[in-house]
C-alpha cells in the first residue's frame, strides 16, 4: 500500500475501509504517512488547543472502555455523535479547517465503528495526527 499524498487521499481511503480498524498504522503511523499529511494540511491554520480539545473528548470514550475486550461491540457510539456538532461550531468560528471538520466526518462515521477495536484505533489515529501536529508547528 502506498502512502497518501494529500489529506483528500487519507479522506478517500479511510471511505473505503469496513471498519476503522482496518486502516494500518504502517498507513498512519510513519513519518509522511497519514497522520503526518493531515497535521502538515492544518499547519498553522489550526491551534493545537482545539485539537487537544476534541481529543480529551475521544480520550474519556476511550477510558469509559478501557476494561473492555478490543472484540466487544463498541457502545458508545452515542457519546461519539454530540463531537461533530461541536467540530462544526468550530469549523463554523474558524478554529479549525474544513478539510480536517471533513475528514472527522468520515473518521467518526459509525457504522465504521463497530468494536472496540475500531475506535481505539480511531485513538491511535488521532493520537499520530496531534503528535505530528506538534511537531510541525513548533
């Protein structure tokens, strides 16, 4: 698998997964890959407090599931639904761009979030985008 060029191509193959477990942190994780291409899209146009923001909302689901099996059903998906309303505002008062309001649209999709493993690998996504973030806007 080759690793994407662009934030519309991580949008495009993250469509395309059946579940979010399914993408690869050999996709993600590297340096260029996945992570690192949507957090050098945000560059300075996005603040490192409102990725933090949104990502202390993931980290709590996370923690509720903690103790969880990774092949249980994943049944939090309702405090997952109430996060897009919230990146919304914040696309819609400038904090954060579109392509990365568009691309948690298609992470946060639940039917991709079907067990637990799914979404602690939506963490880990997550995790590598602010990490990468970090460091490219130092």
């Amino acid at each position: 698998m080759s690793l994407p060029g662009s934030v519309k191509d991580v949008k495009s193959h993250i469509k395309t997964l059946n579940t979010f477990f399914n993408l690869k942190p050999d996709y993600y994780a590297v340096e260029n890959g996945a992570a690192d291409i949507v957090a050098k899209g945000m560059g300075n146009k996005m603040k490192v407090n409102q990725l933090r923001k949104f990502f202390t909302q993931i980290k709590r689901i996370e923690l509720d599931n903690k103790d969880k099996n990774n092949e249980e059903e994943f049944r939090s998906i309702e405090k997952v639904y109430p996060l897009l309303p919230e990146l919304a505002y914040a696309k819609g008062r400038g904090l954060i761009t579109e392509e990365f309001y568009e691309l948690m649209k298609v992470c946060m999709d639940t039917s991709k979030l079907k067990k637990i493993k799914d979404f602690k690998r939506l963490v880990d996504f997550l995790s590598a985008i602010l990490a990468y973030h970090k460091m490219r806007t130092k």
